[in-house]
C-alpha cells in the first residue's frame, strides 16, 4: 500500500499501535472505538511481530490468525464511519534470516509493513532488547555489552542499514531510537563525528530506497524527544523522504499524543 499516496494532505491518521496481541495495554476494539472519537480517517494496527527469541513483548505466531480476523471484523464493525481500519506489523529485523523481507512476512495479508530494529546480537551472538527504559539499559550493558557503548551503537545503526538493503517494508519506525538511551549512558555521545556518520549512512540508504521514515512521537510527552531528532528529520526532509506522523500508541488515551507538536515541527523546516 503507497501511504503517501493513500494519505495525500490528511493529518487524521496513525499507522503504528499495539494492542492486546502483543505488549498494549488495551484490546484493539478499545483503540478503534478512541480512533472513530478522534476522527481519525486512517488507522493501522501493528502488532511487534513473531520472533525466532524469547520476547515478552512480541506477538506469538500462532495469535497472528487470531489478530487478522480481529482487524478483519473491526473493519466490518466500523464499515459505515469516515475510519479506515488497516492490518499491519511492526517487523523486527534480526539478521538475513528474519525481518521485513522474509517469506513469511511477505505472505501475510498485510495492508503494509513497519520495519524496526529492537533486539542486537551482543559480542557472544546472543540477542538482546535494547529498546527499553534506560534503567533496564543500563543492566544491559554491564551484563550483555561489556559497557561498550560504541558497540551498541554501531550495531543498531549496521543493522538497520541492513534492513533497508533487504527491503520488503513500507515505513522506517523510530529511526534513531537508540540515541536516547545511549545518550543517557554516555551525554553527548550524538554530537560524535563516528555517531553522525552512522545515522547519516542510514540515512543515505533509506533516500535512495524509496521507504517512508515515520516520525515517531511516542517519547515526546516523557522526555521530549522525537525520533528520529530533528537534526535528521531535517536531512529527511532535505533529501525528499516520505515522512509519516505515528504515535506508537500502546493505550487508546495516547493515540493522538504529540502528534500536532509533530506536524509543527515538520511544517517549521524547509523542503
């Protein structure tokens, strides 16, 4: 599905959600029933995908039929509103065996595809979340990374490169992410020139492959941060990348959180 396309000048939507198939908070009738109140006119839900690791938070493959037909009579419910329900993932990237572009993930009947990087492999090839809060990241590193930061950092962004060479996603999620807890680990690890240079590679790759970068407000009202930051939204931008506003709800209360403050900052850059 071309979401540009599909959205045009719309700013009622939101492609990325979680719901009770994988770590939400709320059942996914509850996030529709809060989308039609909001009049939204575009709404995905995308579920963190099934995964060959130990997960609490991703969604066991054999609930993905159980989630398809979930959207399925949500769509039928909602047939006669200005919303429009859509059926989506939120894919981990692990490696070349497991990600966005892998047989499985193709075959499902998804409206479109969110391709994202969470878990990295730590110097021993053991796979570890590094996406949660930073007091959980901080044990991480000790335990998992032998404190070596630089690492983490490299890796997630060399991953997600990868991703974007192996394709077979529609939209980026939360490009930067990492930068937030490494900040806290290491303050103004973001301003090193090697830092950069990763995002920027990552960058260069997703402007020549087409994919959109969603522009994520999910930590905006905790922690003021967007991801990515503006420094490269605003090379996005520059370089004519699609970018789409989501807030990576997992309550119905914050589906529309930060957003506005979101298109703000995106109508304030040139491009």
């Amino acid at each position: 599905m071309d979401i540009l396309s599909l959205i045009g000048n719309e700013r009622r939507y939101n492609f990325h959600s979680h719901t009770e198939f994988c770590d939400g908070r709320a059942q996914m009738q509850a996030f529709a029933a809060k989308a039609v109140e909001l009049g939204f006119r575009h709404y995905g839900f995308s579920p963190h995908s099934p995964i060959p690791i130990e997960s609490p938070c991703n969604m066991a493959k054999s609930k993905v039929e159980d989630y398809l037909h979930e959207v399925a009579r949500i769509q039928e419910l909602y047939a006669g509103s200005p919303t429009r329900f859509h059926a989506s993932m939120e894919i981990d990237y692990l490696d070349g065996n497991w990600g966005p572009a892998n047989d499985y993930f193709q075959s499902l009947p998804l409206d479109y595809r969110i391709g994202s990087v969470h878990f990295i492999p730590d110097q021993d090839g053991q796979y570890v979340d590094i996406d949660g809060n930073y007091e959980s990241f901080k044990v991480k590193m000790e335990k998992h990374f032998r404190n070596d930061i630089r690492y983490v950092v490299e890796t997630f962004y060399s991953q997600s490169s990868d991703m974007v060479d192996a394709g077979g996603f529609d939209i980026l999620g939360h490009m930067d992410k990492v930068g937030h807890n490494a900040s806290s680990y290491c303050p103004g690890i973001e301003e090193e020139a090697w830092y950069r240079d990763a995002a920027l590679n990552l960058i260069d790759k997703v402007a020549r492959s087409g994919i959109s970068v969603e522009l994520n407000t999910k930590a905006y009202r905790d922690h003021g941060r967007f991801f990515p930051s503006p420094r490269y939204l605003q090379e996005l931008k520059r370089r004519g990348v699609g970018i789409i506003i989501n807030s990576d709800a997992h309550v119905p209360a914050l589906i529309d959180a930060s957003r506005q403050e979101a298109f703000a900052l995106l109508d304030s850059m040139p491009g």
